[in-house]
C-alpha cells in the first residue's frame, strides 16, 4: 500500500501565455497611439462618441495590460507562503478589469448626457476618418488573439475587447456619416450611450465569471456530478467525499477528493485515475486521499 495522500499535476497552460507576449505588446503599443490620436480628435471634433469609444479602447489596453501582467505573475514558481504560486493573480486582475471598465462607462455616459441636455456642433468627417482606423487596428489585434482565446479566461476578455472595439469602431463610423447627412446633433449622445451598452453588456459576463472563479466555484466548463459518478463507476471505490474542484487560475483546475476503497488500492491506480481526470475533464492537479473505511468525518467544517 502507498502513503494515502498523492498528488499530480502538470504544466501546460502557463507556456502558451509566455508566446502571447508579443502579441499583447503589438496590440497595446498600436492600442495606446489609437486612444491618444482618438481623444485629441473627440476634442478637436466636439464628438462625445469619439471620446466614448476612446475611452473603451483605453479600457482595453488597461484590460490588456493587466492580463499580460497576470499571465508573467502565473510563471512565478510557488515559493515561500504562496504555494500556489501567484497564479490567482490572474482571476483578481479580471475582476479589477471589470471595475475599472465599470467606472469608465460612468463618467463617458455623464458627458453624453450633458451633450444631450445642450447640443453642440460635431465635426462628422473627422469623425468617420478616426473611427474608421479604429475599426482596422481592433480588427487587427483581435485577430492575432483568435486562437488562444479558447483556452485562457484573459486571452478571451482579449479578444473579445478587440472584437467589441472594431464593431463600436465602425458604429462610429456610421455616426459621422449620419450627422454628416442629417445634421442632427444628438446622434453623436446616442452613440455613446450605445457604447456603453455594448461595453457593460460585454463586461458583466467577465465580472461575474471572475467573481466565480475567486470565490473557488466550480469553473463552467466542468460538471461537477459528472466528475462525481466518473470516480464512483471506478473499480474498488465504494465511496466518495469531500469532493472540492476549484480554479487555480484563469486556465488551472484542481481537484482534491477522498475515496473509500475497502480492499486498499495500488499506486498504479492514482497514477492512472489522475491521468483518466486530466484527459477525461482537464484538470491537470489532482489530490485523492484513500481510505479502507468510511470513517466518520465531521461534515460541519469543510464538506
């Protein structure tokens, strides 16, 4: 018999990360420019909606930004107090992401309100040029984070960033061209407020996934009652409990779960058992505690 505790894990998802990092450097640097020349311009132009989309653009580089800097803290080997390594930083840098987005979308809807209340002239044509290489430098950076965004919590927040950016983008464009032809002045307002409509829209499901994921749920890719029945049909297993799956960060799932098998069990087993967990459902750390009887265990902590 081996000792009763066992654990497992391996490393896959922190690597890819390590590659995006020249891809999150590109769309930031190009992101960054954008966000300056845009407000410059929502000013020069009197455009509320061009100031709205800068500002959900800079949300963006923020959002960026802060994923890059989560996934560097997510290679941190463990060491010291933190044993799991920084990993966790990952989901506290999207729920921040969120915040500040929240934040942002108040201030640019006061400004709208106030260009409502008092109309004032906007120059249309600077405004469909602007946002127009708005729409070609989002559509660019969310294509280069197509692929990973799969796999990665911040990947996806990413992309989905970018693909928002160049539809709000090319709203804005139609904007310019509206006020350009209709001279109507609260055009450019109702822009915004559909802006910002398309931003907390997008930003609540990223809020609330993160605010999960830091409150150890189980993540949504993952059925608990499947994992459950899966190592209930396993041969000598009579029993399970404690069974806890939580995120280790925004691509890490760990499980820890205590079998009561009567007859013992072999290493082989775990061995096998945490090789079946990751192939079957992907999570890659795993730690079962096996007992030969079902000793009574105080359910008032921790089941």
């Amino acid at each position: 018999m081996g000792s009763p505790h066992h654990h497992h894990h391996h490393h896959s998802g922190e690597n890819g990360m390590q590659n995006y990092g020249r891809l999150f450097s590109i769309g930031i640097g190009l992101n960054i420019i954008f966000v300056v020349v845009e407000v410059i311009y929502g000013l020069i132009a009197n455009s509320s909606a061009l100031i709205a989309d800068a500002g959900h653009n800079l949300s963006d580089v923020l959002g960026m930004a802060f994923a890059w800097a989560a996934a560097w803290l997510a290679t941190i080997k463990p060491k010291g107090k933190y044993t799991y390594g920084w990993r966790k930083t990952t989901i506290l840098v999207s729920v921040l992401n969120a915040l500040l987005l929240f934040g942002a979308m108040a201030i640019i809807g006061w400004d709208a309100i106030n260009k409502l209340k008092n109309p004032q002239p906007v120059g249309g044509t600077q405004v469909m040029i602007v946002a127009a290489i708005g729409v070609i430098i989002n559509t660019a950076t969310a294509l280069l984070f197509m692929k990973g965004q799969k796999n990665d919590l911040n990947i996806k927040g990413a992309f989905l960033h970018m693909a928002a950016d160049a539809a709000v983008s090319l709203g804005v464009v139609v904007a310019g061209l509206l006020i350009n032809l209709t001279g109507y002045l609260w055009i450019d307002p109702i822009t915004s407020f559909a802006i910002i409509a398309v931003i907390l829209w997008g930003t609540w499901g990223l809020f609330t996934d993160s605010v999960d994921l830091a409150l150890d749920a189980v993540p949504k890719h993952i059925d608990v009652e499947k994992v459950r029945a899966f190592l209930q049909t396993r041969e000598g297993v009579d029993d399970i409990h404690d069974l806890h799956i939580w995120a280790m960060s925004t691509t890490r799932v760990a499980l820890t779960a205590h079998l009561v098998m009567p007859e013992g069990h072999t290493d082989f087993f775990i061995a096998e058992l945490q090789h079946d967990i990751a192939h079957e459902f992907g999570i890659s750390h795993t730690t079962f505690q096996i007992e030969t009887q079902d000793m009574e265990h105080d359910c008032n902590t921790d089941c």
